[in-house]
C-alpha cells in the first residue's frame, strides 16, 4: 500500500508542477480534469483512503492517467479555468491531519419533530450536499410546538428515522437531543444517546446526569442568545462551573448559527470544553446560508483516530475540533495549526532566472479561504503583506530573498483563524529549492 501511496502522491504533485500556470489558472482539459479529480482524492483522503480503493477503482485511474498521458497538451487553446469549478463551494473538503482523520459535522439541527420546518430526509440531503461525515437531530426534549400534528411519544424516532434514510448515505447519524430549560444552565444538546426518553423528566439536573448515564457528549448551546442574555454575552454562571466540574457540560458552542462568540471562546480555553460550530438550523441550510451565491454552513471539524462513530465520540471527548464559520476557524492552536498546514502547501519553489527573487508556488488543498499575513524577514515583490489564497488555489508568490537561499522557512499569519480572541496563529512554509 505504500507504494500506491507514494506513487500517487507523485503523479498528484507532478500534476500539480506541469500542469498550472502562474497566473493560478489550470490549463488543459483531459489533463485538468484527471489531474484535479486526483487532487481532490487526495485532499479527502479521509474519506477514500488509498487502502480502501477497490481493485477496480485503481485499475480506473491507471487507465485515466495512461489515456491523460497519450493526450497531446493543447495548453494554448485549452480554455483557462479554475479547479473550484470541480466543486460546489458549500462541500466541507479538508485534507488530514498528522495522525488524524479530518472529519466534519452539524450536532445542532431540528426537524418538525419539534419546531423545525421540514422532515428529516430534507437534513440527510443537505449533510450529503455539503458533504458532512456526521449529522445529528437535536430535538427539543422540552419544547415540541407541532406535537397536535406530529406527536413525538418516542424521542428516539427522529434518530431511527434518519438512520433508515441515510443507510446508503456515506454520512454517520448520531442519536441527539436538546435539553431546553431556562438560565442557567440554558440550552445544551446530548449526544450519542442510547435513549432519548429518559430525559424527558422535571428536574433539569436529572435530564444532564441521565444523559450523562449513557455516556452522552453533552455541550451548551448558543451561550450568546439574546433571549437568554440580553446583553449577547454569556451568563457563565456558579452552576455552569459546577456541572463542568461534575462531568455534566464537555463542550459549548462557540459558533451558533451565524454568530461567533469570542467570550464563549474564552470559556472554552479556560475550562477545558470542547469548541464547537453547529446551525442550529430550522428552516432551510440553503436559504440560511446562501448556498447558491457561494455561501456554507456553519460545522466542526473533528480530528478522529478512525472514521467511525466511536471515533467522532472519542474526538469530541478528547477536544479534538476546529469550529468553522463561513471561512473563519476557531481552534485551540495544538488542533488548529496542523490543520493549517496541511491545507496550505508548498508546490514549487525557484529563482527567477538570472534574480534573487524566488518563486514559491502555494496550494491551498481546501474548500476554505485564506486570508495570509507576512511575518517574515524578507518582503515580497508582487504581493502585499497580506494576500488571499482561494479554495484549491495554487498561487505564485515572489519573495526577496536578497542572497540565494538553499531553502525557506516562511512563517506567515492566519488571519481569518483564532486560537483564542483575537489572537491569530502563525505557520511555516518550508521549501528546499529546486
Ligand atoms: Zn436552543
Ligand atoms: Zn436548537
């Protein structure tokens, strides 16, 4: 296998040197189309790893890459297009992560089982659109507006349902629930429930320790909600401390719908809780978020040791997430950094000829943007200090070195990332020169 392994990574990389211009336009259609197919394997490898590949699968990209190969390069007449034309903006594409798999999920989303609009198969088709790896339906256990016309007498049905619909789906449900009571302790969603219905009691304690009981992941929704905090910042309260001391509360929300909280944020680095991003949505994720002029969810990133559900649970348990809203991350700097770094890569590095100016080729391997700032000691000659590197963009920048270097160490910041309020972190692009 890992010979495979290395093999594609070649052909992936020597795809990615012949085949893109400097103008950051992709050129050649057989060749683009293979190319990028095979581009974008790679930066979902979690989600078709090399050893998964059927015996039949490989035996089609060999046959792509010989039939690419005998195409003669009509680079000239080729019209010029962008690789993202291979994508619909909304997909959640995330390249791995050292050890870990890079998977995505909204653990906050209603249906009309309670105060949602639609039914579940509409939730499985949006997860599927926007490629998530995990979805769950966090019904209101206390809070169910349609019950004259959708009676809910087992809160395990949306579950179940889901599951069914999603059986040929490669998308994992998880069995959820939003405990709904006032401040504090608010809002707070359990998940991987084995049974819904034990929550459905008085004391609002009692609904934590019973989804505690089953070994449920249990995070604080919206902390910033008006109707609970008028002032919009969160009532972290004495009983907050307390149930996190007690194993009752694990992560909170730090992204809710459209909002972003940097107070809750700090709540999550402080007491050691689990930063998440969900909807929360009731209508449609096409209208809440635009998904037809560019627009995404919001979701979490999660980085599991295997792609299961146990896997996801384990992650979440552990901390292991990046919160993302539009194209702004929001992680810990252990989780986040790697994730930086192996979404923006090195793809080229040169002198132009006869100059001190080197040529470093950037690709950035991920449905997100990314918005960079040159911390280095060298200036660049065509860019500014901060630059913009698009979704599956590759990208030239020219640095003045002033001596000719053997290799590069290029530290930049991520301005559109937080690793606590505003405080943006800083990576590495490392280049041996050709
Ligand atoms: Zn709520
Ligand atoms: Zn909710």
């Amino acid at each position: 296998m890992a010979k495979w392994k290395s093999l594609f990574d070649n052909i992936s990389l020597a795809g990615i040197g012949f085949f893109l211009d400097n103008k950051h336009t992709y050129k050649g259609t057989a060749f683009q189309t293979v190319f990028a197919t095979l581009r974008i394997s790679f930066a979902r490898r979690s989600f078709f790893p090399l050893h998964h590949y059927s015996a039949v699968m490989k035996r089609s990209i060999i046959i792509l890459l010989f039939i690419s190969v005998l195409l003669p390069v009509r680079a000239d007449k080729a019209q010029s297009q962008s690789i993202t034309d291979n994508h619909h903006p909304r997909e959640f594409i995330f390249p791995d992560v050292p050890g870990f798999h890079t998977m995505s999920a909204d653990l906050h989303i209603h249906t009309a089982f309670s105060d949602g609009h639609v039914l579940p198969r509409i939730r499985i088709q949006e997860a599927v659109r926007d490629r998530l790896d995990a979805i769950s339906l966090t019904e209101h256990i206390e809070y169910l507006p349609h019950r004259d016309d959708i009676p809910l007498p087992d809160r395990n049905r949306p579950y179940e349902v889901a599951s069914q619909l999603a059986q040929n789906e490669d998308l994992i449900i998880i069995n959820g629930a939003e405990i709904t009571r006032g401040m504090p302790p608010g809002h707070s969603n359990a998940i991987f429930l084995e049974d819904a219905n034990k929550l459905v009691v008085d004391d609002v304690l009692d609904a934590y320790k019973a989804a505690a009981a089953q070994g449920a992941f249990i995070f604080w929704d919206h902390p910033s909600w008006k109707r609970q905090a008028s002032d919009a910042i969160p009532p972290f309260s004495d009983m907050h401390r307390e149930m996190i001391a007690d194993g009752l509360i694990h992560g909170v929300e730090v992204v809710n719908h459209h909002r972003f909280s940097e107070e809750a944020l700090q709540i999550a680095l402080d007491y050691d809780l689990t930063i998440l991003a969900n909807t929360d949505v009731h209508g449609l994720i096409d209208w809440d978020y635009d998904t037809e002029d560019g627009g995404h969810r919001s979701a979490t990133l999660i980085f599991a040791e295997e792609r299961t559900k146990e896997g996801l649970k384990e992650a979440l348990f552990d901390g292991r997430t990046v919160a993302r809203k539009d194209h702004f991350l929001i992680g810990r700097e252990e989780h986040l950094v790697p994730l930086l770094q192996a979404c923006l890569v090195v793809t080229g590095s040169s002198y132009l000829p006869n100059t001190e100016v080197l040529e470093l080729e950037i690709t950035n391997l991920s449905s997100n943007r990314f918005i960079l700032e040159n911390i280095s000691e060298y200036s660049f000659h065509l860019h500014t200090q901060v630059f913009e590197v698009e979704p599956f963009e590759t990208m030239s920048i020219l640095v003045k070195t002033v001596n000719v270097l053997d290799e590069i160490s290029l530290p930049l910041r991520v301005l559109n990332a937080v690793m606590a309020p505003r405080t943006s972190p800083s990576i590495t692009l490392e280049s041996v020169m050709e």
